[in-house]
C-alpha cells in the first residue's frame, strides 16, 4: 500500500512512465492526419489509461474528468484507415500502457506481482472513499458506462431507434429536466409514494402501532418489486421448464459500511434534504436505521439465489417460526393468489429468517416502519443540487435497464470481426483443455470420469451476455413514459412486463452457468483496445480473454458428484496440496487463513496453463518471419514473457487498509498478489521463462498440479 504522500507526489519517476511516447508528439503527428488535437489527448488518454496534460503532470483515467461533449464527437484511432500507422501507433500505446504498470527493475523470480503492477498503485490509487479498491474490472466498467452514456446521448432517431431504446432516451432525458422542479412539488410527490403504503412515524412524528410489516413488504413487492427485509424471486423450475419454482427468504446481501457514525450522517442529511425532516428527528431516525440495517446483515450471506434453497411446505414454514414470521402470508400478499397446501416454497438461506426473528422482537414498530420506508422512497431520490446530474441520470437507466443497455452496447461494438476474434480464443481455449484432459499429466482420473469431463467440456457453450436475441421493443410495448422523472421511474418500477426479461443475469464479471452448462462473458469485455485488440499481440489475447475463458470452464468440473471413488480420492490428494500451499502464502506479514475452499485457486493454476497452451500452438503454427508481431515496442520482453506479464496484469489492483482488512475477515478469495504468485509459481514454464533459479520464491521445489499440461 503506497502512501498519502506517495500518491499525492508527482516524481520524475512517476513522469517516465510513459517513455518515448508522449501526447504531444501523437498530438502533432495526429494532426497532420486530419485529427483534432484535443481528440489525439483524449484518445491517447483512453488508450494508456492515463495522460500527459498542463505541464506534463500525469493523471489517473480514474482522476480525469473527460468533456461530455469531446466524448461524443470523439473519432477513434482505430477507425483511421492508414492501417499500419494506426496498429504504430495503438502497439505504442499498448507498450506505454503495460510499462507504467511494471517495476522491471525488480527481480520477475522474487515477487511477480510488483514486478508486473508495481506502479498500478499510483496510477489508479484506493481512495479513502471510493472506490476502495481499483482493480482492471474497475477500468472495464468505467470504459462501458463511458459507452452507454455516449449512445443514451445520442439525438433520438426514428429511423434508426426501436420502441425501447426511444423509451430509454425519454426516461434519461426527464432524469436530466427533473433539476428543474420545484422542491416543494418533489418532497410531495415523495410523500404520495410513502402514502400508497401507510404512514413513516418519523414523518408522523408518533408512533404507528398498526404497522403491519408482513403486510406492507408484500405491498411493496407486489407494486415496485422491491425486496425490502425479505426477498421473493418467482422463476422457472431448472429441472423442468413448464413448472415454476418460488424462493423466499434472504434479500441480497446488505454490505454495511465500516463507519456506522459517518453511515448515520448521510442517512440524516438524506432525510433532511429530501423529505424536510428536522435536524433532530432526522438524527434520531438516522440512527435507528443504521442500527436496525446492522443487525440484519449480521444475519447475512452472500449466496446466490438458489444456491443451498431448501424445498418447504407452508406447513413447515409456519412450524419453523410460527406467527413471528409468516412467510406463507408474505408470499400469498405479494403473488396474490393463494398457496395450495401441497405447494413447495424454497427458502433462500434459511439461517436468515431464524436471525429475522430475533431481530424483529428487539426493534420497536415504529422502527421498523421508519427502516421500510427509508428503503422504499431512497430508490426515488433526487439529488437536486448534485453537481453530477448526469452521473446520476446514467446510473438510475444502468439500474433499471441494464439489459437494454447491454444490448445497444453490443449491437454498436460487437461487430463481426471481434465477435469472430473471441469465439476463435474460445474454439482454441477448448481443444487445449481437451488436449490437457487427453494427455498423460491427467493418467490419475479413471477413464470414466474423463470421458464425463470431456463430454461437459465440449457440451459447453459460450454466451455474451448482450440479450441480442430479446426483443425488448415487445417487452416495453406497454411503458409509458411522461415528462416527469419520478412518475417514469414509478412506472418503470412497477412494470410488469419486466417480469418476462428471463436473461442471465446482469453482471460485470465472467461467471459460470452451471445450470445451463454457459460461460457467461459480460458485454464489458467487447469493448475494442482494452485488454487486448487486433492490433496487439496475440500474447496479450490468450493471456487475458483466453485466461478468463479457461477459469470459468475450469468452474465448470467444481461438481464432482458423478465422479468415481479413485478418481475422488486422487483429486482430494491434489487439492490437499493447494491447501498446503496457499495457506503458507503470506500478505502484509500474514499469512492467508486455512481453507477448504480451493475451487478458485484451482481454476486460476489451470486458466493459466490452458491459455499458455492454446498461446503456444498459435505461436508453434506462426511463420518465423511474423514472430516478430508478438513483441510490442519499447517493451525489452520476449512473447513468452510477454504473454506472462499480460496475465499478472490482468490481476493488478490497489485496496486501501480499510477495504484490505474487512476483505481479510470475508476471507473467501485469494489476494490478487497471491493469486499470481500461487499460479505462476506453479508452473514450470514461467521459471523457465524468466530463468528463475531453484528454489526462488517464483519457483519452489513443490509445486501443486491438477489440470495440468
């Protein structure tokens, strides 16, 4: 963790980063093409991930605060039609990039990681606010929300938008008009949502002893489909289509901040300015809030839907906890039709509702309305003299249509030739694992369960999440949308029709679908020149798309119930030695908990190994003469190295004390230093690449193998 100092200083050091390639001299070359200046700065900025301004001081992507108005007007270099000037220019680029990351004046064999991203840390710094951690992912996403933001701005066409995207433009722009209303006649309209449901003591100024809770989280549900203290999911069975299964329990994981007091002092200000409480009131709610919000997530976990359900009849619901907690009642009030006595319910973490109960007789009522309210009317805020109105705007369209989003995304970037690129790393990912499932290393596994292994991988399929085959003009046929923001976010919440937008889930990470045997790549990953690109080495494509694609095939074998005993018994033996291994793995002077859970780390030493696989028959089926392509300039690293760096820079990140020490406690994944120390340091070909002796940190004598080449 660097420190204060250290971020806030701009050193010599810290100015070379960017080498031989400065933006001045790309802004004069650029010029003379026919670019904008100002367009060649912005441009370059977005390529390196950061820039040379005003007395060459070098800013942070993260830290720079782009012009709207440049953003949309911007011509992309890529797009130039001098091909071998633009592939100079964007390998240059790449070059400068990947090297003000890199401290290679440090030893590859002793620590890889801040060989590799030892100056990630000043470049995109962990705030002491947000974000608390900065990480690729992070540089993905605010690379997508730049595009999303760019297309929703576009001048509405009605030759070229459909129905929904039309809606969604409609929707951003009353977001945008809604600074200009009255306060007066928003606090109201607030007011008006609050009545539908009853009355918040706290505006009251008493106490609401008929407050039925059940009742009023069932309404909410039912009008806006808010999970407010409990959570109903309805959905199709996955073991039979036709029928349809119903969760209830758990809501989605509430992450408490650290500083309950800094916590209560927003939720006070919130309360003041948009419902016009007084000081003292709004403090006293304030903290009810926070304490109650508490206490729920103690009783929490962070489980996906579905996962570990358990099959209840309402006859067992109501034994388990009686009138304290009628779950039946709830989901009766929400679905509005009542449950047969034969009907199966699923209840999603079970533990959850035992901690509910014991909450909800320590909490008086009116605190429990003042908690249900506060999260009902904060999905209707407005921050009317917040100087990011468009921040805002952008952020409540990603919430309520992020599958739209996804697909104006897609359908913009996801041309031919990059949907080609990636289902090729894709095809080339697979016959390398299935090459490694077939070899020799794998002689441990009975023949039986590889060929169960070999069947799931080639039954795998790929899915970017684009919804490009939705027809959301159908499924927002019936959406109205008004002149005013807060009537289109009622309408919006209370649609019904989203109900029918059964797409995998809306997410920035690549996951697994282990329900419909899917690789899910999110649309984040389309984006052209980020993490690899037509112009770059194919090191750089293995390495990090490749690499990706093989950790969530590799999720793919984590269920190991059709396996045989010997075959068990082997892997056991295997995952064992992880165990061993990564629990003597040390950060910050600490050594990482024991732990059974093995399955991540197990995929990230096989990604590796898949994708310097795949990467190896590609450069084993290039001409010599071409070798010369899978070197960027300036960047003193042979393919191999190459390709080595490319993924260790796929993990770099930077977390402040706070985030680092709550993440600790979690403890249920791998710092990222660690885990390219426990994948590389596993892998006999990094040693050889980079010529580590025996014995070197990077190269122990023991090394763990599972999939292994």
């Amino acid at each position: 963790m660097t420190s204060q100092r250290d971020k806030g200083t701009l050193s010599d050091q810290r100015r070379a980063y960017i080498g031989e390639v400065r933006c001045r001299f790309f802004s004069r070359s650029l010029a003379m093409k026919g670019f904008c200046i100002n367009h060649a700065l912005l441009l370059l900025c977005v390529s390196f991930g950061c820039c040379w301004v005003e007395g060459n001081y070098l800013l942070s992507l993260s830290q720079l605060k782009l012009d709207t108005h440049i953003q949309l007007k911007e011509q992309l270099i890529s797009q130039h039609n001098d091909s071998a000037y633009v592939q100079r220019i964007m390998r240059l680029a790449k070059s400068a990039e990947m090297r003000s990351y890199m401290q290679p004046e440090l030893d590859a064999c002793d620590n890889f990681f801040d060989y590799s991203c030892g100056n990630w840390a000043k470049i995109n710094p962990a705030n002491d606010a947000q974000p608390r951690e900065t990480n690729y992912q992070q540089l993905l996403s605010n690379g997508l929300h730049h595009k999303q933001q760019k297309l929703v701005e576009q001048p509405a066409d009605l030759d070229i938008d459909d129905t929904a995207i039309l809606k969604l433009k409609q929707f951003y722009a009353s977001c945008l008009r809604y600074r200009q209303i009255p306060q007066t006649l928003y606090r109201q309209q607030l007011l008006e949502i609050s009545s539908e449901f009853g009355r918040m003591p706290a505006l009251e100024r008493g106490e609401t002893k008929d407050f039925d809770l059940i009742a009023t989280v069932a309404q909410i549900k039912r009008k806006y489909g808010l999970d407010i203290i409990l959570r109903l999911h309805e959905t199709s069975d996955p073991h039979n289509t036709t029928q349809r299964r119903v969760y209830v329990g758990q809501p989605p994981q509430i992450i408490v901040e650290p500083n309950p007091r800094t916590t209560a002092q927003r939720i006070s200000h919130q309360l003041e300015q948009q419902l016009a409480l007084e000081r003292e009131e709004a403090e006293i709610t304030a903290a009810e809030i926070v304490q109650l919000e508490t206490l729920l997530a103690k009783g929490m976990v962070n489980r996906p839907l579905g996962v570990l359900a358990q099959p209840r009849s309402t006859s067992d619901l109501s034994t388990a906890y009686g009138s304290k907690l009628n779950l039946t009642r709830y989901v009766e009030l929400s679905l509005q039709r009542l449950l047969p006595t034969d009907e199966l319910l699923y209840e999603h973490v079970p533990a959850y509702q035992a901690h509910l109960v014991d909450v909800l007789e320590q909490t008086s009522t009116s605190g429990l309305a003042n908690y249900v309210f506060y999260k009902l009317l904060q999905n209707f805020y407005y921050e009317q003299g917040s100087s990011s109105v468009v921040e805002q705007c952008m952020a409540s369209s990603r919430k309520l249509f992020p599958e739209l989003l996804n697909q104006l995304v897609y359908r913009h970037y996801g041309d031919e030739a990059t949907l080609r690129d990636i289902d090729s790393v894709w095809q080339q990912i697979k016959r390398s694992f299935t090459d490694i499932i077939e070899g020799s290393t794998m002689d441990w596994l009975s023949v039986a369960t590889r060929g169960q292994l070999l069947q799931q991988l080639n039954a795998t399929r790929l899915l970017i999440n684009g919804n490009s085959h939705v027809n959301f003009t159908e499924i927002y046929l019936q959406l109205e949308m008004k002149q005013n923001y807060v009537d289109n976010l009622r309408a919006v919440l209370s649609y019904g029709q989203r109900d029918l937008l059964a797409t995998h889930k809306t997410t920035l990470v690549p996951y697994y679908d282990a329900v419909d045997n899917l690789v899910i790549l999110p649309v984040s990953l389309i984006q052209p020149n980020f993490l690899w690109s037509r112009y770059y080495p194919r090191a750089l494509r293995y390495a990090s798309l490749g690499a990706i694609l093989a950790q969530q095939l590799s999720h793919g074998f984590d269920n190991r119930s059709g396996w045989d005993s010997q075959s068990l018994k082997e892997f056991g033996k295997r995952k064992s030695c992880f165990k061993h291994q990564y629990e003597r793995l040390r950060i910050g002077g600490e050594y990482l908990p024991p732990s059974e859970l093995q399955d991540e780390n197990i995929a990230d030493n096989t990604a590796l190994q898949v994708a310097y696989q795949a990467y190896m028959d590609y450069l084993g089926n290039l001409a010599t003469s071409a070798l010369s392509t899978e070197k960027l300039p300036q960047l003193a690293l042979s393919p191999k190295q190459l390709f080595f760096v490319s993924y260790a820079q796929l993990w770099c990140n930077d977390a402040n004390a706070e985030f680092r020490d709550k993440q600790s406690l979690l403890a249920t994944r791998t710092p990222n230093p660690l885990r390219i120390q426990g994948a590389l340091s596993n892998f006999a070909e990094f040693a050889s690449t980079f010529g580590c002796a025996s014995d070197d940190r990077m190269n122990p004598t023991q090394k763990c193998h599972m999939y292994t080449i």
